[in-house]
C-alpha cells in the first residue's frame, strides 16, 4: 500500500531526522510536493541531495529553515530541545496556515510550541525510538490544543514510514519514553546478559553471539508473526509452547520469575520515569 504525504520540510535531519528522511524515500511512499531538509553543515546536507530532496545548509544558506518550510504542509522538527523555541521563532513568518509541525524534541511541551507559533499551525509532539532506523521503530504521538483528528491522523502518516504508531495523551508521553524509548536499552542488557551466560557455559564470545542474537531475532519475529489473538497476551502463550512441564526451560524461566523479573522491570521503568521529570525540571 502506498502511503502519500504532502509537501514536507525536514528541520534537523540529523540521527532520528535522518531515520525519517529515509523513510519517506521508501518505494511505498510519495510525497505530493517534494521533501525539504537542513541540517547545519554542508558536510550533512551535501549527502542528502537527491531527486525530490532539496538539501540546504544552514551554514552557508541563512534562510535555509525558513526556505525549507515555505509551501510544506508538514515540517518535522529535529533539532534538540534547547534549540527548537529559537528554531520556530525564526520560521514562524514563513509557516503556511494550515501546516502541521511535529517536534522529535523531548521536553518540550505542546503548549511551548504553541507559543511560539501562529494560532493557525497546529502542533504535535512525537516520540520515536531507534529502531526507526531500519523501518521497525514504536512512536508515541501526542495532539497539542489546536490539533484536528485529520493534523494527526497526517503525523500519524508521516510516522508510519519507520514503523508503528501509538497515540497517548501529552501526559503519558514521558512514560511512554521509559518504555519504547529506553526499551531497546533493555533488550540490549538481556542479550548481553545472556551472552555473558553462553560463553560462561563454554562458547566462544563469536559463537555465543550468533546463538542470543539469532535467538532474540528469531522470537521476536515468531511473535510478530503470530496469529494469535489477543495480541497483548501472544508473547505469554509462545512462552508457554516453549516451555514443557518438569523440562529444562521451565526450570530457568522459574528461576527467572524467582529474581521478580516483572517487578524489576517496573522498578526500572519507575526509575526512568522519576529521571526524565528530574530533566524537565532542569535538575
């Protein structure tokens, strides 16, 4: 299926800004209008020119934000969060009336943006993570005061290119961070975990990487691929297909659940959670 997208200027295209620009060039995907990106060396912009991308730098083009935002309909933000309030004071004359702008910037509230901008734009906060990289990133999205369902249903589009897409209330969007955010954190810990296990058990450091990774690779792709209904409850029950009675797996996983596997992951994600307010509030 392919998705379309209007006119859409890319402030910032460095890492998460890149993931999406390199999204949008994906063979499923057509933006009506064409794709504008900055970044502030030529160094970063000079790769990035292509057909249906104009690149610009904003160390040899002073106007190239404003340039890039003038006729687009969506503008994603990407530049960090002590930057983006300066960033939208300088292209607010050049935005379009009805344009949406989406913010990759953590902490920086809906209601900030708002203003900072013209009545008209409407704002929405993303929060992507990592692996939108390779097209298989969770984005939380969160409608500022002045967004229509249409507003996000477009930036919704746009995040759909690098993967799925959660909406949550602006409130839940630090939590939503601890979890798909920091997520891959974790999943790196427990494969480095178990790697540490493999070679302890005599692989090679080589050979116990390709035994986790290809395990983790394959289960995770088992469970996306899985029929199972409902969803939510999938990755329980291909656990207990795993899992024989009086076997081998269900004695580690009881070891497992003894070490309160499920607390330890709320207490983590509480742990996130305290530091990112701590960030908020510029401790």
């Amino acid at each position: 299926m392919v998705t379309t997208l209007p006119a859409t200027a890319v402030l910032g295209a460095g890492s998460m800004g890149g993931a999406v620009l390199a999204g949008l060039l994906g063979p499923d995907v057509v933006v009506d209008g064409g794709i504008r990106a900055t970044n502030r060396t030529e160094a970063k912009a000079g790769p990035l020119r292509r057909d249906g991308v104009v690149s610009l730098a904003t160390e040899t083009d002073p106007g190239a934000n404003a340039a890039a935002v003038a006729g687009a309909r969506l503008v994603l933000v990407g530049v960090k969060p002590h930057m983006v309030i300066d960033l939208l004071a300088e292209i607010a004359p050049a935005l379009e009336p009805d344009v949406v702008v989406v913010s990759l910037a953590a902490g920086v509230t809906t209601a900030t943006m708002e203003r900072a901008l013209p009545a008209s734009v409407a704002v929405v906060r993303s929060m992507p993570n990592t692996p939108s990289h390779v097209g298989l990133g969770v984005t939380g999205l969160s409608a500022g005061s002045r967004s229509s369902d249409d507003d996000l249903a477009l930036a919704r589009r746009l995040f759909e290119v690098v993967g799925d897409v959660v909406v949550v209330p602006e409130s839940q969007l630090d939590a939503l961070s601890t979890i798909s955010g920091s997520g891959p954190a974790y999943v790196y810990l427990l494969i480095e975990a178990l790697q540490e296990a493999a070679v302890g058990l005599g692989f090679t450091p080589a050979q116990a990487a390709t035994l986790v990774q290809g395990t983790f690779r394959g289960a995770s792709e088992l469970l996306a691929a899985s029929d199972l209904t409902p969803a939510e409850e999938a990755p329980a029950e291909l656990r207990r297909r795993v899992t024989s009675p009086g076997g081998t797996t269900e004695r580690a996983v009881a070891e497992l659940e003894s070490g309160d596997l499920v607390g330890l992951f709320g207490r983590a994600a509480q742990a996130a959670l305290a530091r990112n307010r701590e960030i908020a509030e510029g401790r």
